[in-house]
C-alpha cells in the first residue's frame, strides 16, 4: 500500500492510474541517463521520481558501506570498551555482537528506514515514528561524521606523540582545527568527485584491505619472541572496570556495535544500479566481511599485546593501539602503520560524509528537514548529487564538533550519537512492520521465509540492547563529571527535539513520504493497485475515481462533505 494514500487523512493525495510497465521510466535529464528502466520503476513503486545518477555498482555499493566502517582503524578507535574485558573478552565479544548485526542486516535489508516506517505502521503512529526516524538516521549519520572525523585529530596527534617519544600534548583548539579541517575538505571532495566517487570506494576498500593484510602479518612477526599462547588469547576473561565481570564483557560488545554499525550507510538506493539485490548484498557483504576480518583482527591483537593490559591502556601514547604497533614493530615501524590508519580513517570520513547527506537529502525531498526547500534541489553542475545537503552536514557537524571543546567526555558523546540514534533508525521499521504490517508485508529479493518474523524481533531485542548499552558509562558505575557518558543526553534531545517539533508544528503539515513523480505524456507513473485500495478501506479511508483520477479521503473528511 502507497504510504502516500495511507497519510491522505492529514493531505488528500491523487493518483492516476497508469500501465504497470511505462517506456517513460527509463529517466534522462539533460541527456544523461539517470538509471535503467527496472530501477527507476523499484523507485516509482515508492511514489520517487529519478533524481540522482546511479553511479555505484553492486561492489561499489558494498565499498561505501565497507569504507565507513573502515575495520582496522574502528577497532584501534575503540580498544577501550573492549581490552578491560581481557582477551577473551575482546575476542568473543566481536564474534558473538558481530553474529547478532547479521541478523539485524537480515531484518534490514529494505532500503530508505523512514519510508518502511510510515509503511508498515498504524494510521495513528504512522506520521510520528516516520518523522522520529528520518531525524535519528540523519543525525546518526551526522554524529558518525563527527566521531570519525573527531578520530582524525586524534590519530595524528598520536604520530607526533610517537615520534616525540610521548612528549606532546596538543590543545583542545588544536585538535578542533584538524577536526574542522579534515570535515571541509570532506565537503570540498563530496562535491567535486561525483564521477569518480563509485572508485574512490573501490580505492578505499583496496586500502582498508592493505592495512587489515599488513597489521595481521606483521605483528606476529615482531612479537615471535613473546607472543601469547591460545588459552591466554581465547580463555582470559578480566575485568578492569568496576563493573561486574559479566557486564565488562557486555560493555566489549560496543566495540563492534560502533566498528560495524554503519552498514545501513550503503542504502543509497537512488544511486546504485540494480538497487534490488545491490543494497540487501552491500549491507550484508559488509557485516560479512566485518564479522570474518574484524574477528582475525582482535585475535591477532590478543596474540601480540603486552599481557599486563593495564600498561597498554595507560599508554603514554593515548591510544592502545599505537602501543601495540609499537612494542612490536619498533618507533619506525608504529609511525608507519599509524599513517595509513590515519589515511584510512580519513577516507571513512569522506564516505560518511556521501552516505548522510543523501539521507539528509531523502528526508528534505519529503519536507520534514527545516529549510526544506534549500535543500531540496539537486546540482546537475556538479554531476546529479545533491551538493547542499553535503555542506548542510559539514555545517552541522562543524557544530557539533564544537563538542571537542569541552571536555573528551563530551566529544565521546558523538560516539554515542551514531551508535543508539542509527539503532533507533532501524529498530522501528522492523518494530513497526511485524506489530502493524505484517499482512502488508511482501518478500523482497532477500527473504528468510518463516524465520522472517523470529528473525525480526531477535534484532529488535538486540537493537534495543545496544541502545541501553551505549549510556552506560564504561569504566563503572559512579562516574565523575569528566568520565561520565553523556549519551542519554544527547540522543533525548534528538528524539525529545524531534518529538516535541513534531507535536508542536510538523503534526499540522507533515504527511510522510510524498510522491514526486511527475506526468510524462498525461500519464504519472503510479497506480493504484486493487490490494492497494482494500488496504486502504481496511485503515477507514475512501477511494474514489472518476475513471481517470482516484482520490483518497479520510472517512472523517468524507462525512464532513
């Protein structure tokens, strides 16, 4: 059913009825072919005209999402939540959460969150939950910007720190400056490299790969002489939080939720060819490919720390893994290796930065984004992308960014922006679709039959686990101001924002995806489809045709007439 009909009781739409199959789909502008018919048809069941050129292929695809978890560099950002948890800890904790983001992937393999959202949900909830969502992902998105770029400064900071022997303490404005540097230069290649963009991903996989390939062969090698034994690597469990043991372990599990918790970022539908199998494959491609290296990775690390764990955490350095580099492959060799994960780290920012602003983009074509109407145009100059949705998030994450400012606790709380909003942003969906919309509910390219349903609400649990999870505070209960995780904060003013904006204005005027196909010959490329109409009498709407036109009426509305 046509979430645009379903929200026609706030803002009665009309739709023409049309031949399922139309020639006219195949969309040009200008003389560029945008997208091939069957895409742009998958895209006008959603009520979508064809805006963005379809530059990234299944592989591609696969590579923006593959980029912005950028594996090696996400695990040495986020040693913290799990080496207090011991080896064993940090190992079975990225094999186990890792195991549980498949399955979520599984559940999440349709394309566009706040769509399917206003799709399977009630009449009631429908408007609410789609415009909570499209807030959360944007500026999930936005906060995974900013954390990745927060983590620029920082591993640069460590290269001087290393080749100044550990004496170099950068200020906060310094690293704020290489942090507003690094989110420009972001926007200034996100807009001038539209046609080689679908590469730069292929480029940045090849990296993420040479840097995986690197680490795992050669710090075996320059730990020969002490490297740790197997019960050491896969048994020692400890705890070197104030938490309970079993709880250090859980908190571990943030390390993959955050590393791999942007697979969604690939749901660039509007942009990849094929995108029926392209986005499904991308999204689960890359929770593979995580979960499979991403475990070879931390067994490595377990195999090469130093056992007395407390020392690596205290580095002098800052970071565990600059030591780690270091105690194996010398002071050369560690300024080396966190080269690369800085330049690796840098290419993870420029595709976050592609994937939230056509999310952002998504959301303004829908009206829901203040400013909507700035937004909303696409650049055909700068080659079919929507270049003001990219500096709109260079603006706001420069922002946000401001955070650094304070305190490191409240930089962290950029990290945990990404980690519950995103999981909000794909909890709903799945929530909405197997308590209101199941019998709207239609296998995709991806389907797992019966166990659809089980599979849905195991990730729902999991989600809203992982939500919980990331407001804890990490080194134990108690905290004191400047170690405290600020996380449940940030994400109620999101969402408190974001609800309070809805019920104070959006209510009024906003109805939830719009169409924005237009008529080709005095045809619109939409129909009406018979369950589409028994749907809609079923939820208390009327359809009416005059033969041409059919109109959808709210009851309510109906009777006032």
């Amino acid at each position: 059913m046509s979430p645009q009909a379903e929200a026609a009781a706030a803002d009665p739409p009309t739709y023409h009825e049309a031949p399922p199959h139309h020639p006219h789909l195949t969309t040009q502008t200008d003389g560029v072919v945008l997208a091939s018919e069957a895409d742009a048809e998958l895209l006008a069941k959603m009520g979508y005209k064809q805006e963005l050129k379809r530059n990234f292929t299944t592989i591609e695809v696969f590579g923006i999402a593959f980029s912005i978890m950028g594996l090696l560099p996400s695990i040495a950002s986020t040693l913290a939540f799990s080496l207090p948890a011991g080896p064993g800890g940090m190992v079975w904790s990225w094999f186990l959460a890792s195991g549980c983001i498949f399955v979520v992937g599984l559940s999440n393999g349709r394309f566009r969150q706040y769509w399917w959202t206003h799709y399977f949900s009630s009449p009631k909830t429908r408007n609410y939950l789609c415009f909570l969502v499209g807030y959360s992902n944007s500026l999930g998105l936005i906060g995974g910007l900013c954390s990745i770029d927060y983590g620029n400064p920082l591993f640069l900071r460590r290269l001087i720190v290393i080749a100044n022997d550990g004496e170099w303490t950068p200020s906060s404005g310094l690293i704020y400056v290489v942090f507003m540097i690094c989110v420009i230069t972001h926007g200034v290649l996100a807009s001038t490299l539209s046609k080689v963009m679908g590469r730069l991903q292929s480029f940045s996989v090849f990296m993420n790969i040479a840097l995986i390939l690197a680490t795992i062969i050669a710090l075996p090698i320059g730990r020969s002489g002490g490297r740790n034994d197997g019960g050491f690597i896969f048994s020692t469990v400890q705890n070197l939080t104030t938490w309970p043991t079993g709880w250090a372990f859980m908190l571990a599990w943030l390390s993959p939720i955050w590393t791999i918790g942007a697979f969604d970022s690939c749901v660039m539908s509007e942009e990849a060819s094929n995108a029926a199998k392209a986005v499904p494959m991308g999204i689960l491609m890359s929770i593979g490919m995580c979960w499979l290296l991403g475990f070879v990775i931390v067994v490595v690390l377990a195999a090469c720390v130093d056992p007395d764990l407390s020392s690596v955490l205290g580095s002098s350095f800052g970071q565990p893994m600059a030591q780690i580099y270091y105690d194996a492959v010398g002071k050369s060799g560690a300024i080396g290796f966190m080269t690369l994960v800085f330049i690796v780290q840098y290419l993870m920012g420029l595709s976050i930065v592609v994937a939230a602003s056509r999310q952002m983009w998504a959301f303004s074509r829908d009206g829901a984004l203040p400013f909507s109407s700035f937004f909303r145009p696409i650049s055909k100059t700068f080659g079919f992308i929507p270049l003001r949705t990219v500096w709109g998030c260079v603006l706001v994450a420069l922002v946000l960014g401001l955070l650094c400012l304070i305190a490191p606790a409240a930089a962290s709380a950029l990290f945990s922006l990404a980690v519950a909003a995103n999981n909000l942003a794909w909890m709903v969906p799945i929530l909405s679709r197997v308590v209101w919309g199941q019998h709207k509910f239609t296998p995709a390219a991806f389907y797992t039959g019966r166990f659809s349903t089980p599979i849905a609400w195991f990730a729902i649990a999991f989600l809203v686990f992982g939500i919980s999870l990331a407001m804890f505070p990490v080194g134990g209960p108690n905290p004191a101001p400047d170690v405290m995780n600020y996380t449940v904060v940030v994400n109620m003013t999101v969402w408190g924002g974001a609800t309070v904006y809805y019920f104070l204005s959006a209510r009024k005027w906003f109805t939830g995806p719009k169409t924005t196909l237009e008529e080709v010959e005095g045809v619109v490329q939409h129909q009406l489809t018979d369950e589409q109409r028994r749907e809609l009498v079923q939820e208390g709407l009327v359809v009416e045709s005059d033969g041409r036109t059919e109109t959808v009426t709210s009851a309510a509305e109906k009777k006032k007439e």
